[in-house]
C-alpha cells in the first residue's frame, strides 16, 4: 500500500474528479471514487442507493455530526425493509408448505 502524507486525505485535496461532473465534494471519497459509483457497482434498488448516499455523505455534507443523514438513510433503509417484507408475505401465501 503506498504511503501518504499526513495531507493527502484532506477532503478534496488530491482528488482528480471527473470532467463534466457537477458532483458535490460531499458525494466523492478520498480517492475520487462518487457514491454514484458505488451504488451502480452494487445495483442497489432506490431505496439501498439512497441509504447508501446518506451513509457516505454523513460527516460532510452536515455540521450535526451526520446525525441528518443517519436518520435519512434509516428512513430508506426501512422502506426497503418493508418492500422486502410484503414480498416475503406474497411469497408465502403463494408458496405454501415448501422453500422460498
């Protein structure tokens, strides 16, 4: 792993972005990499790429300590629980007696 300066991880410092990209210094890592990205990477539905984004964003996108976007992202973290939840129940009317 290469060594850094004690420097190299100040937000925004070192960090090439993307050419023609609007996006907000709070959505890019340390080493440029967009949380746009990262949920593309994963497919993540809606709801898990918006957590996502909250979560990765926290504790730069607010001065609360990121609790605005904890908050957020448990909010979408629980409507996919309850999208996941219905279909698990029309599952088992539709199924029943064997594996889902």
């Amino acid at each position: 792993m290469t060594e850094h300066s004690k420097y190299y991880y100040e937000k925004d410092r070192n960090i090439e972005p993307k050419q023609n990209s609007n996006t907000p210094s709070y959505y890019i890592g340390n080493e440029g990499m967009e949380a746009i990205d990262v949920i593309h990477q994963f497919e993540l539905s809606y709801d898990l790429g918006s957590a996502c984004s909250y979560i990765l964003r926290a504790k730069n996108k607010h001065n609360d300590f990121g609790e605005e976007c904890i908050t957020k992202a448990i909010t979408h973290l629980g409507y996919e629980l309850r999208k996941i939840r219905k279909k698990k129940s029309q599952n088992n009317t539709r199924y029943s007696g064997g594996q889902l």
